[in-house]
C-alpha cells in the first residue's frame, strides 16, 4: 500500500538568488513536499522508523534552506536528494519552491520551480 506524506506552504527567510543584491537583501520562500513511499514494514507496527518522518523533512529544510545558493533549483534538488538517502522506500519525490516577489523590474507574486524524482 503506498502513502504519502506531505508538508505545504513552509515559510523562509532565506538568500538565496542569482544576484548580488539577493544575496544580501534575502527574501521570502515558500517550500512544499509531496513523498510518495511504501512503508518499510507494516505501519500497524506503529513505529517511526518504518514511515517518513514529517518533522526530520521539516527539519533538513529548515536546514537546506539556511545554505546560500544562486538557484532555487540547487535548493530543490539538495531537498530531494537528502529525502532519497534517507528513505530508501520513497517512491517519488516532488519538491515545489516558490520565491516570493522576486527582483524582476515588475510586480510578480512569485516565481517557482518545481523538481521530481521518480525511484526506477
């Protein structure tokens, strides 16, 4: 049986971005998760470890977010990636980043990526 667990619109203060000006300044981001996963063992077994742990996926992006990169898709793909090591059951990943009111020349609510994985 596959689950999924989800964490929507987690909310940054970060610096990412491609400019200078980003960099210092910072900005808004908004961070949603989807993984896809079949547990590890029987979840009537009632135990953590055989599930994906919502609090540790809102810890690592807390803590991914904290590392200054030009893109947003470096952070993306830095989230997916340290989902992928630590559950070795996950099926998909998708990982949605928004940059709030980026630095555009115009009004713009936001601009994002949004990167997947698929286990093969």
């Amino acid at each position: 049986m596959k689950h999924d667990r989800i964490i929507t619109r987690r909310s940054f203060f970060a610096y990412h971005g491609f400019y200078a000006e980003e960099q210092k300044i910072g900005n808004h981001f908004l961070v949603d998760i989807d993984v896809e996963f079949t547990p590890a063992a029987d979840t009537m077994e009632d135990n953590l470890d055989n599930t994906v742990n919502y609090e540790w996926l809102y810890d690592m992006v807390c803590e991914e977010m904290k590392i200054n990169r030009k893109l947003i898709e470096t952070v993306a793909q830095a989230v997916i990636n340290q989902i992928v090591q630590q559950y070795p059951f996950a099926i998909s990943v998708r990982v949605v980043l928004k940059k709030l009111n980026p630095l555009l020349g115009a009004k713009v609510g936001h601009s994002a990526v949004t990167l997947s994985y698929q286990k093969g």
